[in-house]
C-alpha cells in the first residue's frame, strides 16, 4: 500500500470516526423555557441592593421548568447550567444534575437559575462521561413580571407606538394566543393595534431592578369592573393568563372610566374589586398584591366630576385594604397629556412616558415594602 493511498484510508477512517460521534450526539429539542421567557424570581432582598452591583444573593433565584424532547437513555444522567450572555445581569452557573421525571420521550424538571439575564440555558445527557444528548434555548432571564388588567389606557389606545430601548432588548411580553414571549414593542400580544406605556416603564424599570422585566397585558378597552368578575369571560382571560405564567409580582390595574359612564358608585366598586382578587388569589393559589390606578379622567369623552370621585374614593379606600396597594394617580395628567378628537383620545406620547414614570413610582416602593425583611425590636435587659 503506498504511502497516498495509507493516508487516504486514515483520513477516511478518521471522518468516519468523527461523523459517527457527532451522529450519536442527539437535539434535545426544549419546549420550557422558550426565547425571550422572563421567570418570577423570589429570595430577592431589596435591603441589600447595594449587592446588585456585583450580582449578589440580592438578586434571588427561581427554579426554573425546563422540559423537552429527549428519549431516556438507561445510565444517563441530565445536567443543566446557564450562561450569561454578553451584557447580562446575574452570574451563570457550572454543570448542576438536573432533577426531574422523564415520560416518554419527554423529560422535565426544575433547574435552579440566579436572578439575572440574558441566559444561555443549556441541557445536556450524559452516560459515563459522554455526551449522548444536548440542547439549548436562549435569551430567557429571572427577574420581575407583571400581570396588566384594565381597560383602554392600559391596553393599546394611545397615541404613540413605543419600542423597547434597553439596550439588550429585556423588557418582554407574554402572547397568551401564541404562547410565547416576544419583545415587548407595541403594538403588545393581546392587545388592540395602538400604543401602550409598557415599553417605557420595562426601560425605566430594567437599569434599577438589575434584571429582565415580563408583562401579561389582558386589559381590555371599553370594560367595565363588572366585566371582569367571576363568571365573565374577562375574568376567566385574567385567571388563565396568570396561572399560564405561574408565580408574578403584582397585579397593575388601570381602570375605572366605563364604571364612571355607567354611574357606578364607590360601594358597588369596591366590592367588584374585592370580589375578583378575592376569587383570582384562591384560583392562583398565592395573592399577588394588586397596584390600582387612579384612572378616571377621559376628558375629550365625557366630564363627569361627581361619578368620577366616586371611583378615586372607591380605589382611596381599595388601597388601605390587604392585598391592594397604590399605583399612580394619573388622573393628573391632563392637557398636553392626552391626544385630542383626531386622535385616540387617550394618552399622547408625552403622556405614555410620565405615566409609564409614575407606574415606577408606584411599582418600586410597594417592591420593597413587600419584600423588606420584618426587623425585630432589639429585647430589652431584664
């Protein structure tokens, strides 16, 4: 044999080799998490942000569903790790077993993620050291998501469509036709065509929190607080979406206007709103607070003073209640902050940006008094 055709057979041989080992190696095709899903962190302790900085335990966790395509292998043990992608907040992780349950071909279990994001999440099979199986998805991130109910100055009636602008793009919106998370530019997955404040909060929101921001809008324009209490097809909209996301921070309602054109007084108010967290937090199983707007004023539709108290007195006395708290009173936000009668009469783009500032106002001290740790009094000497 001489020494071209020897080397010919090597060469072959070694390709061969090479092809059946990448052959072996088998697509874990993952279903959970999915790009752009932003996971509710829990252990987050705002007392210590000053450990933000440098990804801290301040920052928490959550243990993440992770599931996918992949036939068991006897032997095989599955392993998971996140990596931070360039830019991320958090730390990512080594190689850490992946504890769950395989039916099927289909595997799931939790994984353990820092708060944080973009990730790389990455899952693998291994048999006696080798790597029979492999798979990843990516961008996802743990941090803050935030259910939205209302009506139409929280769905997409406003003015100006606005774009996410943090610079990694991780303020995202959950599509509950789609099942899916996507950026959140307007106009948002399940809502109507128009502008919202949503992006501009997720901007303002990102840089201070230190990680990714997910919302849930089902607001709905036009609606009224009887529409969406139990038995309504709004209320069942608001339960599946909250239970589709599992664990969220807060609830942000705005809403208020269509119970001002309907008459509607501040006992029949309150007890709609008591009626729908009371029955959403046992459908959920855990009760997320509920962050209520002053959203009364529509003034190029209608200018109702008295009905309109009525629903601020109604939401004064919502927020001294447990599982209630303050969101913004944008009722302020009158004159260059709303569109005229050529437009959607709603907020103009001036006013989408203040009250997308004033929901951070809201958002961040019911963050911390919600989550600071209970200080007890120092016992005194007998």
């Amino acid at each position: 044999m001489n020494r071209t055709r020897s080397f010919s057979l090597s060469l072959l041989i070694f390709v061969s080799t090479l092809t059946t080992a990448v052959a072996d190696e088998q697509k874990v095709t993952l279903t959970s998490p999915v790009p752009n899903q932003v996971v509710q962190r829990e252990g987050f302790n705002p007392v210590q942000a000053h450990e933000h900085a440098i990804g801290g335990p301040a920052l928490g966790f959550a243990m993440v569903p992770v599931s996918g395509d992949l036939p068991a292998t006897e032997g095989a043990v599955i392993e998971y790790r996140v990596v931070a992608l360039p830019g991320a907040f958090g730390k990512g992780t080594e190689w850490s077993q992946l504890t769950g349950k395989h039916s099927g071909k289909i595997f799931s279990g939790l994984a353990k993620v820092p708060a944080g994001g973009w990730y790389r999440l990455e899952i693998r099979s291994v048999v006696k050291d080798k790597t029979v199986a492999s798979g990843s998805v990516e961008p996802v991130g743990v941090g803050e998501v935030f259910v939205i109910a209302g009506q139409s100055y929280a769905d997409g009636a406003n003015d100006e469509m606005m774009k996410v602008e943090e610079p990694q793009g991780r303020v995202s919106s959950y599509s509950v036709a789609k099942k899916a998370w996507v950026i959140a530019h307007d106009p948002q997955p399940n809502s109507a065509d128009g502008g919202t404040i949503w992006p501009p909060l997720g901007d303002l929101l990102v840089p201070l929190l230190r990680v990714p921001v997910g919302f849930v809008n089902v607001a709905v324009g036009g609606t009224s607080s009887r529409q969406w209490l139990p038995g309504e097809a709004l209320y069942k909209k608001l339960a599946d979406a909250g239970a589709t996301v599992g664990r969220f921070r807060f609830v942000l309602w705005q809403q208020g206007e269509s119970d001002v054109i309907e008459s509607v007084n501040t006992e029949t108010y309150v007890k709609n709103l008591t009626k729908i967290h009371d029955e959403l937090a046992k459908h959920w199983g855990f009760e997320p607070k509920w962050l209520l707007a002053k959203s009364t004023l529509h003034p190029t539709v209608y200018n109702f003073p008295e009905r309109e108290q009525s629903i601020r007195t109604a939401i004064d006395q919502l927020w001294k209640q447990r599982g209630f708290g303050p969101g913004p009173d944008t009722d302020i936000l009158d004159g260059e902050n709303r569109g005229g009668p050529k437009t959607r009469r709603h907020f103009s783009g001036i006013g989408q940006r203040r009250a997308a500032l004033m929901w951070l106002t809201a958002i961040w001290p019911a963050l911390n008094n919600d989550l600071a740790p209970v200080i007890q009094p120092a016992k005194t000497a007998p």
